[in-house]
C-alpha cells in the first residue's frame, strides 16, 4: 500500500511529520493530491492540547490541490482538475444541510444537528496537512479552481475568508453601516474586508500589533484603534459620537473583546462572534441592556460547501479584495515543525505560512 | 387646575393612590382618560426599588382609554374614540424609529438610539395607572379599539401580548419549528400563544405553577415540564429525541432559565429572549459550543405603535387567540395598592389584573 | 428481470397502465414499493400534452412506500421502513442545493441551475404511479413515515402541502396579515392551512365550487369569495375597508386569477405566485403602480428534501392540520386510467384521489 | 406676503419659471431656503403630460438647502442649518411607516397605504424648484448635511443615489453575486455603484451611449454592454457561461429591458425594478418558468426620510462611492427653462444639472 507523508498530533506539544498509508478511496470520496496548504489558529489549539483529536490524526483542515482519483459514485468532475474544498465539508444530505445550517452537519449521521459537525479535516477525519487528503461527499465540496488563479490566491478561501466574511454576512451589515471588528488576525482582517465588501460605511479596526493594525487599514479599515494604548471602548464611542456600532464583530475568542464588543454596540444592534472561546463567556447587566436592548448575538462556524468555495473564489477573481498579503511565509511540508514553531509564536510578524508538499 | 388620581412611585416599597394635575396637551399629545389598566411585573422591579425611575412618577404602562382631547397638531383621530396605546411609544421620527427599531427610540432627542428608550409611560414620563394619561406622539400611537372588543379583551394588547408575540417572532419560528418556552407567567404565555399562531409543530413549557401550566396547554402548548419535578432540560432533551429545539424563548429574566435555554437549543438554533435581568449573565462554554454553534441569541423589548396595536387587536377580533383568561382579577383604582399586594405576591394564581378607574 | 406494473405516458390523451422492469438501483439510490400514491394537477397537463414528457416515462411524483433496496452508498436508512420522497428530489450536492434553492437543482449537473431541474420524478424519470419507484439522491431524499400516520395521512405532503404551505411561506406571512388565496383547489386549500398555520388574521378564500368554499373554510378561511358570483376584487377590496391585501396567492395558474390577485394587494404587499401559467401574463400598468408600489412578486416551485418532509410529516402528526379531508376518492392501480378520468374532469367534487398498488 | 420664484407646471409641454408666495410654516412643517436643487426623469414625464400633476404646482423632489423656518413642534433642529430632504417624505406616524413602508405613506391619511403615497414633492404638494420648499414632517426628513460635504456632493442623495441603491438592496445582493444593471442613465449608474457596493463580484452595465457605459466602469462595472451592437441577452448569457445573473436591475421602465432582465435571470435570481412604467408590462411563459423558476420580481420607490439621508451622506462622506461625475451641467434657477430643455433631449451628454437660485 503506497504511502504518505503527513502531519500528525501525537500528543498535546507534539506535531509531527510522519508516514501513513494513502487512503483507499469510498464511493462518495475523493482523493485530492495537496499542492499548498496552510495552519490554521485552531491546528495551534491543538498541538498545545487545548482542542482534543484523536492521536495518530493528520492535522489541517484548508485544502488546495489537484484530483487524484474519484470515487466511483461521484459524477462532475475530472482526475487532475485544481480544486479547493472548504474546511467544514457539509455532506448535502444531512439534516443539518437540508435545512441551510451545513456547518452543524451532523458528521456522518443523517439525524438532526452536532455543534461543529461539519468540520472534520483534522478534527474527525484526517487532514490536509499532508501529500494526500481524502474529501468526503465529493460532489457537494470540490470546488474548481479558476486557471488564472494561483495556490496561493485560493489559500485563504477555504476558512480564512469564509469565516471572515461570515462574521460580515451574519452581522446582516447594510450599506452605511459602522462596524467595529475586534482583533485583526487573519480572520479579523478577513472580517474587515468583508465589511468594507458589504457596503460598511465606517470600519473600525482593534488591535495591538502595528503590522496588523496597518493590514486592516489594507483591508478597508477607515479608523484603527490600538488597545494597548487607549481604551477600545472609549475610543469608538467617540468616533460614533456616542451612539455606537450598528454591527461589532468578536474575531479573537476571549472575555474582553467579546465584553468589549458588547459595550459598544448601540441598541438593536449586532454582535457577531467568530471567535473560539475557551472559557464561560459573561454578559454584563449593563452592557446587555437587562435584556432589553434589541440585541442580537450570532456565532458562526466557517461555511463550507463547493458554492461557498466557488463564490469566493469569484471575490479573489474579481480582485475586488486582495489577501495576497495576508501569506507571509512559505514552507516545504517537510519543515514544517518549523512552520508551526513560527506560527505558533506569532514571530516575524507572521499572519499566514503557506505549505507546500 | 383640575386634578385626577394617580398611582405614583413614592419611594421603594410604595406606590400609593394619589392627586396631581391632570396634563397639558401640547401639539403632538393626546390626552387619553383611562377606563382600563393593569400592573406589569416590570412595575412590581419599580415597587421593590429594583428599577428606578423618579419619586412622583405616575406607574403604568397599558393603557385603555378614550380620547379626551387632540394635540393641536394631531389629525386622523377625533375626541371620544377609544384607543389603546402600547406600553412603548414610538415617535415615529427618531433615527430608531426610522430604521425600523422603534423601541429604543431616542426618548426625546433625534439622535441616535438609547436602551429601553422607547419606554416612556411610567418610565420617564407619567404612566397610565390613574384616571388620565397623556400619551406623546399621538399620531404615531393610538390605536382605535374595534367596536365589537372590550376593554378587557384588549386588555394585553400594550405589553404582555406585544412582548409575548415578540419573542415568537424575533424567534423567527417557522411552520414545523420545535419550540421552548421557559415560564409561562403572563408574558410567557403569551409566547405559547404566539409560537403556535407562527406554525411551530410542538411546543415545551416550562414553569413549576399547576395552574399556569394548565393554561400553557389552553395558550398551544403540546408538552408542559414542571421543573420543579424534573430537570427541564433533560427533560426536552428526552422529548426531542436528543435533537434539542430550534427555538428557545426566555420568559423570566434569570440565569437558570437563560442557561437552560441555551442547553436545548439546537446548533443553528435560536435563543429569543424576553426576560428582564437583574444580574450578569454567564454564557457556559459547552452550551455556546465553543462560539462555533451558528447560535443567535435575541433580545426583545416590547414592539409597540400604532401599527402593532392594530395588528394585535386583529389577532384578538379574529378569534384565533383567546387571552380572555389572563386577566384573573378586577380592582377599581381606588385599590390599587391591594391589586398590587395581590399581584406583586402572586397569590390566588393571579396572571393579570384588571383596574378601573 | 423482474417486472412491474407502472401508469405510462403514451401520447397525448393517453396515460395506460402497462408493465415495465423493476429498476436497477445505482449507489446513491434507493428502490421504494408504493403503497400509496396520488395524481396532481400537473399529470392532468400532461395527459393532455400541455406539459411534453418523454412517451414511455412512467407518471407520478407523490410517493409513499416502503424500502425495498438501497444504494450501495446510501447510509442512515434500512430496508423495510416506510419512508415518503417529496415530488421535488433536489440531490443536495448541486449548485442550486448548495445555495438553498434546491428547487431549481440542475437535474443531474454539477454546475449551476436550471428552472424546474429539481423535478424529477415523472418529469425527467420515472415517477411512482407504479408498483416500484427508483429515489435518486436517496440520503437526501427519503424521509421515513412516524409509526402513528397512516399512508393517506402523509400523501399529501409529497407535493399538495409543500407547494401550498410554500406559497405562505414565500408570502412571508406575519401575525395579523390579511391574506386572500385565489382557487382552493387542494394547492390553494393548503395555501389557505399555510397562512391560518403562521398566523394571517384574516384570510379570504376565492373560488366559485360550494365544495370547495367549504373545504376552505375547514382549512381556515374567515370569509369566501365566490368569483361566480361577486366581482372578488371589489370583494375582496370591500372586505379589507379598501386597503387591501398583505398577501396574495395566486393557486391556479391563470391571467384572471394572477390580474385579480396584483390588484387586491396594498402598496408593499406581496403576491405569491403557485400556479403553473400556460401562457405570457400581464402586469397590467395600474394595478402594477407603474412600477412604483414597493410590490413583489414571489413564484414558489414544491420544496423538498428529506428534512421539509420531515416537517410536514411532524404538522400533520401535531394535528395542527387536517388535510384528511383533500383524499375524497379512492382506487386501486389497476384502476388508474378510472381515476385518471375522474380526476381529470373533476367529477363527483374530486379534490385528490389515494392510488393504491 | 413675501414672494419666491418657482418652477410651476402650466400644462403639458410648459413648466414656466414664476413667481408665488413663500408657504406658510404649519406646526409640523420647515421652510427650508433651496440653496441647490436638480430635475428627474420624473419632472420631464410631468413637462410632457404624461405623469398628470395638479397645473399651478412646484415642481421638484430633491432638495438641498439651509433651515429658514421651523414650525412651532419641530424639535431637534435650528435655523441656519444645512440640510437635504428625501424625494419621498415620510410621515413617521402613518400605517404604511410603522410597517416598515414609508414610500408607501397614505399621503396626508392616517389610515393603510397608498401607492406612491409617500411622493409628495413637486407631486402632491409643492416642490423644490423653487426658492424655498415647505419640507412635511420635518423632524422625520430633515437631514443635517455634514459640514465636509458641498451641496453638490449631496446633491444626489434625495433621489438618484437612494433609489439606485434601493434597487441592489431590494435584490438583497450578497458578496459573491453576478448583477446585471439595465440602462445606465443616473439611477442606473446609482445601481450600478451599489451594486458594487454590497458585494457583487461580476457587475454587467448595459447601455447603448458610450459616455454613460464609460461611467458604469467607474461605478464599479466588471463588463459593459452595448445593446444597439449585441443582443444583450445573449451577451449576458455568454458572459456567464450560460447560467444566468443572481441578480437583475432595470432602471429604465420599458418592456425590452424588463424582459430583457427577466431573460437573463437565473431560477431563484431576483428581478429588482426602478424604472417608472408607462404601458403594461408583459411576463413571457418561457422567461417566467411558467411561475415555477423560484423568482422574485421586486419594485423599488425611492426610500425616503432623514435616516436614509443621513446614510446616504455618510456613505458620501467615506469616499467609498464618487457620484461627483453624474453633475454634469450648472444653472441658475433663472435658467431652468433652459436646463430642462437641455436635459429632456438629452444633450451635451448629461447626466444630471444642479440648478442654484
């Protein structure tokens, strides 16, 4: 049986990379050969333990490569086309889909819904951080990658941008809107950009680390707001003249940016959390208007899907947002320890590293 | 200078009967005389000195009346009809109203949005429990009473129904939906109400009064769980084959409820909530799946304008709901302070109470 | 290879029940034996030859049965469960799935849409009105019947009660709308059961069969319109104080009755169109406001997918609705060109015929 | 009684500059003094007869100017300052405002709707071709212009810019659509930019005057057609390999284009109206699906009042959107006989002629 090299979670501190068979290819699958992939916040939660998978997994859940075999029930498609898939691989037919919510597909089983059962790259099946990755329910996730675009062009659809941009689009942000996103990490930023792509009239960008703060301002922030210098809070009331933020977007997952986000909201307005939280989140009295404040609170999980993969590839093809940016580093899946010892520390200003087999 | 009586906030722990002046009419207003009221639980927080709102003020905010005399600038209306206005007053021309959140209208200032700024009757400016009320914005606000109701019948049209439907419909509950309903005390009920008008396929209530779970069942309700017997949410757990709900309403204002009400929701589900609350609250980590369940979480205060109080006295003439068993007991306002005794109490399964001047 | 009784299109005038092979099932499919199934409107059509489909293609797109083979890749079902497929079978991995509008599912291609596509059954394969029926997509398709319904309980929800409750649904009917639905034949009744199910206050039903009018009223009509009789526009515009309608639904598929239902609807209404046209309409330039009346104009094809059959399987179950009344006749299959000739006529008040093998 | 000059309609062909007195300011009223103002489409369908107007009246729907007067309960304004009204000017207080419908206010009546009732400018009152415009309602429409911005900057905001952008709103466009507009003329080149502005990847202009198809490339277009060379029908369809727009706009108000959008319009896609008809409409079998395409055709009448204006010149103020290039040509009011000869034969290229007493 031919074999791999992929990256593998061995135990909480240890990524490695590893040898394992080339999967055997199911009626519904297919078999993409990885030609470029990157690591995700979350591949960081788990090497440091604090998200659990199963030991022996390949990690990395954002795909771009090249068909290598096709499941004998999977129509439409062709060996040796480029494709992406998302990194939450809805199966179509699960309730969950059926009823427009695939991120929460059931994982494998037909009834009802499971918090994040549609993301199963490195987290309940192996991933993608390896020369082989085996897609499930092929015809509702490989999504062609138009000739004129690169691997790395492509590299953030799969979550990056998905996620980013959901921030924006379950906000519901309206033409003339004023939004604040909190933090500006790769999704942050993605959030920003989004923003900016819905018609938001006012961006408002938080963080700390110049290189990001001049990032958003890329991405389409019209004002940014160091946290470390001033308080956030303060600061965007006073660029809304105290009347606050139609939508405020979380892209961080902790207490104070949540709290924060909260707090500059104007009544009925909208929250939406694209964090991953680790802690009990806590809604101050006043902060949630007793209740009373027409608010809204939205989370989402990045939306998959070959659609998905096709719309956002039509962004990047349009050239209305440019993420080239966001790719700082490249690195051979052979080193790519390395790459997670980088990533992980946040060193060398580093936003995405792209790997390549 | 003629006078009226009036029921007005002394300090915490009273309200009692009293005389001011009844009001100037200016432009906008309309004086209203009152036939028929009722108490909030939101008066009995003013009462015990848990909401604040200046000594002197009139309480009350459901008023029914009958047009005693025009604003000078008001038209469409003539002196002597009967109306309701909502417990929330809209003015129709604040930025809140104008985009479509008239309840955190501005409270007097054209800027912008304030919480809880659309409630004005025994809020920030004189209510409704006494023998007149003057009602801002009258254009925006009265509502004619249909010949063939009561006053009784209308009785809920200002809040309870307004705010119990609201949380149907912020739920955005859809034909087939599973549905929640955490404590069935006025409000609650009227949720019950509402999720069945909307289509949901089951409803759950909750509560731990025989008698109000008696009439849950009469507002739509398919299941009740007393949660005095059984942990409520395993109970919708087993009840829904583990699949959980697709709406949960809050109908309380307490963290038990709030947090059950997270626990039963489904992924991509929604958590509609009316309760007004006295304390932070606590997100549970699991319960917000991480912040990666496609949760929404929304707050409701009470819809009001004219257009509302319309609409719902139309639900109230069609039949389709019948509410008549809310209102329990009958006081004139001369014994106001027992109704609110009774009703701040709770005794005798009190649901509403009726006042008449 | 085994053979099988099935109703075939022969040429216009004639539907024959004939034999045929028992099909071969492909991985993804299943085979299903009817118990029971119905003829809708639209096989009248083709009958007639008004609507073109293959000579030979066996009729029918209402399907309730048992499983009698699955796919080889077909998981989360067994053989020997009853399971209904709705008359609509979107795949769940096309475009048109992907992007919620499964309806309109390219008919066998990957990419993109095409109108109608998703109608499959007894329109581009084989239908049901036979003793075997061939489910394509069967994960996404096959919903399996509740212990407690009997087979004419469900054939309703196939198609009849899909596309009427669409009709509501696409109406976004709120609490308190007033509602007029044009022709109550069984797609217009369950338009009627639509509306009263989210909670129209008013709903006007228009047709010019006593029957019917009655049948619309056990649906939940609070008045009847008899076209034959009375001008329904001035009816209808009398009954609404002259206000008009928020919602029209057009359930017949006629210029008369689409003119009819524009110009009852009140500026920013909504017209919900059902039938199936046979010829160009008009907008005539008045009734349109010249284009200028905020109005849309929503065409619904039937929803389905295993999870919209799950809904209205668990509707019928509530009791919310009793649609037992629609199966006014019953035949057996050997008996279909009887029914057909029933059917097609509208004799003895047909409204829908239970077709058993 | 101090008189103005104003631009009367004297009959069909004749809109004469004369003189009349300067309104009386009611309670609820502002007397604004015109500081710029412009003609519409509108305007020369009311010079040509064939939009009939009361003889005698001002004509004119979009005014910028300075507060002169302000009526005895306006509130929250001062004389002096600088502000803009929308072409439509809602009451705030009527039916069709507190459902959400104010284009649709009944025009003076408290009670439901009327078509273009919310028109009243140069309509139904006196207009702004004038030296002062008496603006209803004013604390719902009077908008203050932020002191960055000339009054030709604004200029556009009352009508053009709000209408345009209410045709991609009222599509509902989301990141990732395919739009096409129809007719590049003002309000189609407002289309066009909002559009792009909510996220639409692939923007297709259609028109036939190069000056106007170059100006669609800088209000974000992707592709330009010319239908006096191509079919555009054709045209579109190639540009999207077959598969259709998400989203269609027609911003001139005849058959070809209507159908032309609806031809081009994938199953499920959104026709979304702007133009002013002035014949019947015709909707093809074949174009419309026979009713079963899952499409929306929406009609837009331009959104009004002073949160919309305040947005509008928000968005103007971010630099996001550059209408600067639509005012083509200046006059003085003296002049208007001139500037609407020039602007209804369409010379000189013009787009739009800000007109300055």
């Amino acid at each position: 049986m031919a074999r791999m090299k992929a990256a593998i979670f061995v135990e909480p501190g240890r990524i490695v990379l590893d040898e394992k068979p080339i999967p055997e290819v199911g009626p519904l699958d297919a078999l993409v050969r990885i030609t470029t992939t990157t690591i995700c916040g979350t591949d960081v939660h788990i090497l440091k333990g604090e998200y659990p998978v199963a030991r022996g997994l390949t990690v990395g859940h954002e795909p771009v490569g090249v068909i290598e075999r096709l499941g004998s029930a999977v129509r439409g498609f062709t060996e040796g086309q480029r494709v992406i898939a998302g990194a939450i691989t809805p199966s179509g037919w699960s309730t969950a889909c059926l009823c427009g919510c695939g991120s929460q597909d059931g994982a494998g089983t037909r009834h009802g819904f499971k918090a994040m059962g549609g993301w199963k790259f490195g987290n309940t099946i192996d991933g993608c951080q390896a020369e082989y990755v085996l897609v499930p329910d092929a015809m509702a996730n490989l999504a062609p990658i138009p000739d004129a675009l690169t691997d790395d062009q492509v590299l953030m659809c799969p979550d990056i941008m998905s996620t980013g941009f959901g921030g924006a689009e379950k906000g519901q942000i309206r033409i003339g809107d004023v939004v604040a996103v909190f933090a500006q990490g790769p999704i942050g930023l993605c959030a920003t950009a989004g923003a900016r792509l819905m018609g938001a009239t006012t961006i408002i960008a938080v963080d700390r680390v110049p290189a990001r703060l001049a990032m958003a301002k890329r991405m389409g922030a019209d004002h940014v707001v160091d946290f470390s210098a001033v308080d956030p809070v303060e600061a965007i009331l006073r660029l809304t003249d105290g009347r606050g933020v139609d939508v405020a977007i979380e892209a961080l997952g902790t207490q104070p940016t949540f709290e924060a986000a909260l707090r500059v909201l104007r009544p009925g307005g909208t929250l939406s959390s694209l964090g991953v939280y680790s802690t009990d989140l806590t809604l101050p009295l006043g902060a949630f208007a007793a209740g009373l404040g027409d608010h809204t609170i939205a989370t989402t999980l990045c939306p998959g899907g070959a659609e998905r993969m096709r719309r956002l590839m039509a962004v990047v093809a349009s050239g209305r947002v440019d993420l080239g940016g966001l790719v700082t580093h490249h690195f051979k899946l052979d080193d790519i320890e390395a790459a997670y010892d980088l990533f992980s520390h946040q060193r060398d200003n580093v936003l995405k590293v792209a790997i390549t087999p």
